[in-house]
C-alpha cells in the first residue's frame, strides 16, 4: 500500500479534506445545520484545464428537506453510480 492519507478537521471535529500522499483528495461540505451536503473532488480534464467534480449531491423536496443522496464513485475501470432515498 504504502499511501499516506491525512485529514483534516473543522473545530467542530468534522472532516473537511483528505489529502493522499501530499496531495488534495477531497473536499467535504456542510449545511449550517452540520448536515454532509458535497464531496467534491478537483480533477484534471483532457485539454489540462481543472474542474471540481461533485462526488455526493443532496437531494431536497420543495421544502428544502433533504431527501436523497447521490454518489459517484470513480474505479479504476468502471464508474458507478447510487442513489439512496429517504
């Protein structure tokens, strides 16, 4: 293995970034109310240029309350994607 991961935390103890080997892995973003909102993930594009990818996206019905969550999940050799609802 041989990887290093550190994270680190908001003074609220939770986690905001993972980084592996030095460098950025993830970004992880809450609400005001300490609800996990986004995983986001900078990625290196075909034409050099760098985007932020969300890797978990809420799902909210017309009231605001979350209702869903969606995840993508990067594999070596196949994306996958679920979902999961309340």
């Amino acid at each position: 293995m041989g990887d290093t991961w550190r994270y680190s935390y908001s003074p609220g103890g939770d986690v905001i970034s993972v980084e592996v080997d030095g460098h950025q892995g993830q970004d992880f973003v809450y609400d005001t109310g300490g609800a996990l909102t986004a995983i986001q993930q900078n990625v290196s594009m075909k034409n050099g240029t760098q985007t932020t990818v969300n890797m978990l996206s809420s799902i909210y019905d017309a009231d605001g309350r979350i209702t869903g969550l969606l995840a993508f999940v990067v594999y070596p050799f196949l994306p996958e994607g679920w979902g999961f609802a309340y």
